[in-house]
C-alpha cells in the first residue's frame, strides 16, 4: 500500500500558531461573532458545547462553557457526549477534513448541531496569484506557498459525506485594506496562517521574489487611495447528527399531488 501524502506539517503549523499574536486575531473574533449569531437563530438551548480549535484563547473565551481541543488528527471528543460541536478555523490545515467531521458527528448527541467555519477557496486569491508570478519570473519555476482551500461546493458536499442531517453550505467575503504587501504578510504571520504545507520550500524565500509579488500586487490590487485589498472567504457549515425526530424526504412516488397540476401546465413525455 503507498502512504498518504499529507498536505499539512502539523509540526510546522503548530509552531506559526504558537507565535501568533491576540491583536492580530480579527477575522477569528468576526467568525466567533457569526458561529454566535447563527446559535441565536436556532430554538434550541445548547448544555454540552464543545469547541475544535487551533486557537484555544481566542474560541475559549467567546464560548467560556465549551469544552476547548485541539484540531489534532484524531480529536479529545467523547461518544455522544455533547449537544453542540464547533469547528473553529481550522478545517482548511486538516489533512482529513472527512474524519474531522465525521469525528465531530459521532461526538454530538442525536439531533444535536454540528458548525464549522474556516477559510475556503477565494481566500488571498490576490497574494497567490502575485506570489505564483513572482516566482515564475524571477526562479522559472513555482512552489506551493498558499493552502489549495476547498470552494463552497466541495465543502459542502463533505457534510454529506460524514452523515449529517439537514446539511447547509454558506459563504461570507471579507474584503481587508492594507496599506502594502508586505503588511500583509506581517499580519498573516501574526495570525499563525503563514505556509505550513508539507511540500513547501525549505528554504527562505529570494528577497527578489517577495520585492516583485508586492510590486505586482500594487499594480493590479490597489484600490483608488493606493492601498491593496485582501479576500478572506469564509466558508460555514451547519449540519445535524441524525435523530428519528428530523423531518424525512418524503418516499419517491408518494405525492399526492402532480407538479403539473400545481403549476397549472400541460405534462410532456420524454421521448423514448
């Protein structure tokens, strides 16, 4: 049997996280502030949440009665043992986003609800298009520097895939100004998602390719006072764990009432 090729160095993204820093957390507090709201627009009372995470501090302390573990590859949750279970910004470094979820369904009690919040597709589409550039004109060649982050469909279909009921799939952009390129970075750095991918460079990057990605991204990113924009897209899913009380699809043939007739048109045969 040939061995999985990992895209994250778990070791490598656990130390970014360690040297991040709490003023740089941000977009975390906005997708906390969101995870909340959502909870709000559910009738129902949460006893037993538990919270995944890379980023104990920050999801701790806007969910101060969860039960806080790490995104390891195999996660700290017992059986059945919860009503709520959040996955917090780190789905998009998992290097198993299926067993992560299916890991946090069997965690959740029946009917209980399953979220998940974290970087998808559109994110630093700008800083990667510029980095690929740079690199190619200066080097002749490109190396992994960004996570290929899931789009909206992909991730929802990973809900499916685990087994949860009533599966939901939504979006929200984030556009961010920086002032330049290289303030970017800093922050990104800041907020423990610098490159963590297995196949990375393992060696520092040529002073001249990072000099023309920012060149490149003022020239083709700027907004109309010289400053540059950033994309953060952030992918939610919301899911159930299955339980008899959920509404059913109804069995295929069991309408009562023809799709033609409510339409109020003609039914057509396909041909043979």
């Amino acid at each position: 049997m040939t061995q999985q090729t990992l895209m994250t160095d778990a070791g490598a993204l656990a130390l970014h996280r360690h040297r991040a820093t709490a003023d740089a957390m941000f977009l975390h507090h906005a997708a906390a502030d969101e995870v909340q709201d959502r909870m709000l627009l559910v009738n129902k009372s949460f006893n037993a949440p538990a919270i995944v995470t890379g980023h104990r501090a920050i999801w701790g302390s806007s969910f101060p009665q969860a039960t806080v573990t790490p995104d390891s590859e195999t996660l700290a949750l017992d059986v059945g043992a919860h009503d709520l279970v959040v996955h917090a910004m780190a789905l998009h470094w998992a290097n198993d986003p299926v067993g992560q979820l299916i890991q946090c369904r069997r965690a959740l009690m029946p009917d209980g609800l399953f979220l998940s919040v974290a970087f998808g597709g559109q994110t630093l589409h700008e800083l990667r298009a510029c980095l690929g550039q740079a690199e190619a004109d200066v080097t002749g060649g490109m190396s992994p520097r960004v996570a290929p982050m899931a789009d909206l469909r992909d991730m929802g279909g990973l809900l499916q895939r685990a087994g949860f009921a009533l599966p939901v799939a939504d979006s929200q952009t984030l556009n961010v100004e920086y002032s330049d390129a290289w303030t970017l970075m800093r922050d990104l750095r800041a907020m423990g998602e610098t490159n963590a991918l297995a196949s990375r460079l393992r060696r520092p990057t040529r002073r001249a390719v990072l000099e023309t990605a920012a060149r490149l991204y003022q020239d083709n990113f700027a907004t109309s006072t010289g400053r540059i924009t950033a994309t953060f897209d952030l992918i939610f899913l919301t899911g159930w764990a299955p339980a008899d009380s959920q509404p059913k699809p109804l069995r295929p043939g069991s309408a009562q009432q023809r799709l033609a007739d409510a339409l109020g048109t003609g039914e057509t045969k396909l041909p043979n």
